[in-house]
C-alpha cells in the first residue's frame, strides 16, 4: 500500500495557501514536479516524500493528528485504531505474522490512538504507521484493566511462568485468553515488563507491581488473536511518519518516561506493605 502523497501534496499545499511553484521552491524541488506528484503521475522518491511531509510538519500541519479526527467523525459506527509498522505491512492482515512472545502471544496488534502509535515507533526510521476501521460483529472479546489477571497473562505469554503453567490461577487465564477472537487490555512494554519482572522474582508484592504499572499506563491496545478477528479489519490509510515528528514523539516519550520514574518509586514505597508475593497466589 503506498501513502496518499498525491492527495496530501495538494491538501498541504492549499492549507498552506501555496500555488506549486512556492511549495516546490520551499523545499526545493521543481514546480512541475509537484503537479506530477499531484495528477499521479509520478510517485516520488521517499527523499521528496520526506521534504513535502517534514515541511508541513514544520509548518504545523499534524496531518496523521487530523485524518484520525476526521476518519473517526465519518465513521461513528466502527472503531478506529491504529497499527504500528517498523517498515510496512506486507500482504493481507494475519495473525501469523506476530511474534509468538508478544502480550498476549502471536497476534495483530493496535493502538486505540495515532499518537500513542506513532510514539512507538518513532525510533524506526522506515516505520509507518495504518489507520484501520474495526467493525465488531460476533466476536468473543475479553477485556482486561491493571490488575493481577492482566499482570500473569503479560508475564506467562512472554515466557516467564512457565514453571507455573499447571497452576489453576494460570490455566484459568489461559484458558481465558485461548477463548478470545480479540482482547482489549492495557500496553505493556518492556520497561512495564521489567517491572513484572521484579513481580515474577518475589522482590515486589502484586500491589507494588500493580500500582508501579498503573504510574506508567501507555493506553490499551486491541489484540487481534484469530483470523476470524482480523478479517473485519480494514486498512484505511498508510501514514508517513517525516524526521521532525518522529524527533518529537521520541523526545515526548523520553520526558514522559522521567515522570513516570518518579511515579513508580513511589508506588513502590507506599504500597510495600500491601499484597502477596508470587508465591503466594501460585503455589
């Protein structure tokens, strides 16, 4: 799937109130170029991709921000959510294309939001990032919030329990998650995980833990587990990502990660006392 440049070109160029020849002399390239670009006759080169959408980033023109706005008012009745590749999605949507260690296993997963995508992968330079309708019709769909349930499920799919796999604590979530076409459940990425990890060791209680994840929420995520699921996808749109987006979000995030530090310690003091250790809930 390619990017709507043809499109965005024109739309940029007239919320900018610039005829070709001004936008081909902002970023430097030919005029004539510009009305190819336009007409669909030609589809440019990432390096004139990367100008045209790094100048309109510039400029204040956060066009992922407003297409999510607008696909979410012309679709009242769908969810809109957002998928986040290190380069591009290859073929029709699959299950099998995930990695087996992720969440809540092999599956295709989103974001409910295009920034909470977009930060994400912003440390990619190829990556882009796919605005996706989801029409639920007939699906089994589990929800989890933070709490302990969610706690196991994230360390046991991620290979960390599986001496505790006969445990009925984690057959019963097992058995849940086995059960689900798609789950909708926090994110947790691999700084959450290494709290999860202390968790798993017996150093925090599930309360500590619990708490410390709840101080560094990233949003929920849909988690698309059988085919049946991913077949009421539709990809609306693949979004460029330009340099100085990408620059922000990493930058957000890192300032975003050193409040979040603050929140954890905390966490981890004012509920030292509180909750049961691994042991104690699996054994």
């Amino acid at each position: 799937m390619n990017y709507r440049i043809d499109e965005d070109t024109k739309l940029i160029r007239e919320m900018l109130l610039l005829s070709r020849q001004e936008l081909g002399n902002f970023i430097g390239v030919d005029n004539k170029t510009i009305a190819r670009i336009e007409n669909c006759d030609v589809y440019p080169l990432l390096e004139t991709m990367e100008k045209i959408y790094s100048f309109s980033y510039n400029k204040g023109i956060k066009l992922n921000f407003i297409k999510e706005m607008l696909y979410k008012e012309e679709k009242p009745h769908s969810s809109i959510i957002f998928h986040g590749s290190k380069d591009e999605i290859i073929g029709p949507i699959s299950v099998s294309h995930g990695r087996k260690t992720n969440d809540f296993g092999q599956g295709f997963y989103c974001g409910e939001s295009a920034e909470q995508t977009t930060s994400f992968i912003a440390r990619f330079e190829k990556s882009s990032m796919y605005m996706i309708e989801f029409k639920e019709n007939d699906l089994k769909k589990i929800t989890f919030n933070v709490d302990r349930d969610w706690m196991l499920a994230i360390a046991y799919f991620r290979g960390r329990l599986e001496k505790y796999k006969d445990s009925d604590v984690i057959k019963k979530i097992i058995k849940r998650v086995s059960n689900a076409d798609v789950i909708y459940a926090p994110i947790a990425d691999n700084r959450m995980f290494r709290i999860i990890d202390r968790f798993i060791d017996g150093e925090i209680t599930d309360e500590q833990c619990k708490h410390c994840l709840a101080a560094t929420n990233l949003g929920k995520q849909y988690v698309f587990l059988t085919e049946k699921a991913v077949s009421q996808l539709k990809v609306l749109e693949k979004c460029y990502i330009s340099k100085p987006e990408r620059e922000f979000y990493i930058e957000q995030k890192k300032n975003e990660l050193q409040d979040a530090d603050n929140k954890v310690r905390y966490a981890m003091i004012k509920y030292k006392n509180d909750g049961k250790y691994l042991e104690e809930i699996l054994v």
